[in-house]
C-alpha cells in the first residue's frame, strides 16, 4: 500500500527533494510551507499525488487542524518529516533572546507539536515514521553556530528519547544530520549584530556561510533517496549523517570526545563515595 507523507518545508531543499522522491515511488504527499506557491508545479504535474498546505510550524492551532484535516482525507500519515528550518549565525553573546527563542520555535517546539499531534494515530495503527531533519550540526559545533546546533542538539535528544518510546509500537524515529547540501538554507540566513572581539573566531563562518549557496557538494536528491531508503531498511538507523563531509564531522567528533573521555577516565571513575 502506498504511504501518505506530510512534509514540512516542501516548497525546496530536502523538503521538496523528499517530495519529490515519494512521488516518484507512487505515494501521496501533502507538502506542507508557508509559501505553497512553489509547489505549484508539482501539484499541477501530481494532481492525485501531492496536494499543498498552507502552515506556519510555529502555529500550533493550525498544525492540530492540519493533522486532522489530513488524517480525515486520507485516513492515515505514514510519515511524518519535520524539515521547516532556517538557519542563524552569530556568538553566543551576541545572539539575543528573541533570536534564540525564535529559531527554537521553529527547529523545537514546531516538530513537537507536529509529532505530538501525528502520534495518537500512529500508535492507535501501530505503524509510522518520524524523520527528524538535523544537521551535522546537532551532533558538533563550532563557532557561530550556537543557536542553530543548540536546536539541533534539543531536536536529536529529544528524538531519541522518542524512538525509544514509540519503537515497540511500531513507529520508526529517524534523524538525519546532512552535512553542506545544495539548499537554500545558507542564503536565507539570519544574522546576529555583530561584536568586534569575535570577528576572529565568527568571522569565518560569517564569510562561509554569505558566499557557500550554490556551492555545497551535497545533491538533496541523492540525500532524499538514501532517506526512503533508510525508512525501508529494518532495522531503521536512528541516525543517518549525509554527505561525505558530514559523515566525517560526525566521526570525527565522536572520536574527538572519546579521546578527551579517555584523558579524564581514571579521575572521572573516582568521583564515587568511597566503599
């Protein structure tokens, strides 16, 4: 039987990659943006295939509403892929509070409504898929990018608290950490006001992230089927990195932490009461 997916962010980068890779494999997308206008293509080549949604992730009225309109529709949501998502650079000091709560609501608290809303009736089918969209970003970080890993890193930990949870229930949870990938991501990228100390350390990512659009090495397309391809797969990964400089950020980082775990081993061990 063919899958329903609701996509977030499905007017471009991996959310209309995914899209599009549904499609291509007979199933039904409702593509969910808050500009549907992009979409229009595809619902006028797909008309029985995908249908356009008008949301805002950061709207929890309207995410109850659209689960349920979906979910009346076409009686079920086999998938759900929380990909809505913007990117913000800037220290730690100088991104504000309203910067940072900002990006939270759309990276956090908009997926979680999204999976709180779709979870009744997955676990009353017992059968579905979450997909996480991450980041390299939500497993390292470096300067710059402090508020958008610390997104990431709230998104990934709460994300496998839940495969946990729903697994014997029959629902997949997958979080994929795409490295650079050829997305619109960085050229609609937020700005912190800047402060002069930093310049050494932010000033390059800055620079990276003002002149890397349209360069990026990753193809969302490809990155799109190894995601169907991970869902199909039993067992399912929980994590899934892309991209060849992601799949080396992330290694290199969890070796990085093993090392300094290994330093402070034998002080680390004996922090107990002694016997």
């Amino acid at each position: 039987m063919n899958k329903v997916w609701l996509v977030t962010g499905a007017n471009s980068g991996f959310g209309r990659a995914i899209t599009e890779a549904a499609v291509a494999a007979g199933d039904v997308v409702v593509g969910a943006a808050r500009r549907v206008a992009a979409l229009d293509d595809l619902v006028t080549a797909h008309p029985d295939q995908v249908e356009a949604l008008a949301l805002d992730v950061t709207d929890r009225a309207a995410i109850d509403a659209a689960v349920r309109d979906v979910i009346e529709r076409h009686g079920r949501i086999d998938v759900l892929v929380n990909n809505a998502g913007r990117t913000h650079v800037g220290a730690f000091e100088e991104t504000t509070e309203a910067e940072l709560r900002s990006l939270f609501e759309v990276h956090v608290f908009g997926p979680a409504a999204l999976v709180r809303a779709v979870l009744p009736h997955m676990r009353s089918r017992r059968s579905g898929a979450i997909v996480q969209m991450s980041s390299m970003g939500g497993q390292m970080s470096f300067a710059g990018f402090s508020a958008y890993s610390g997104t990431k890193f709230a998104l990934e930990g709460m994300s496998e608290a839940l495969r946990d949870e729903v697994a014997p229930l029959g629902i997949k949870v997958l979080i994929v950490e795409p490295g650079a990938f050829r997305t619109s991501l960085m050229d609609n990228a937020a700005v912190s006001a800047e402060i002069d100390d930093y310049t050494a350390t932010v000033g390059a990512t800055r620079a990276m992230v003002a002149t890397a659009d349209g360069t990026q090495p990753g193809d969302p397309a490809k990155a799109a089927a190894v995601i169907l391809a991970a869902l199909d797969a039993d067992p399912t990964p929980l994590r899934l990195p892309l991209g060849d400089d992601g799949v080396s950020a992330v290694a290199g980082h969890l070796d990085q932490v093993r090392e300094e775990i290994a330093a402070w081993e034998k002080q680390s061990r004996a922090t107990s009461f002694d016997a």
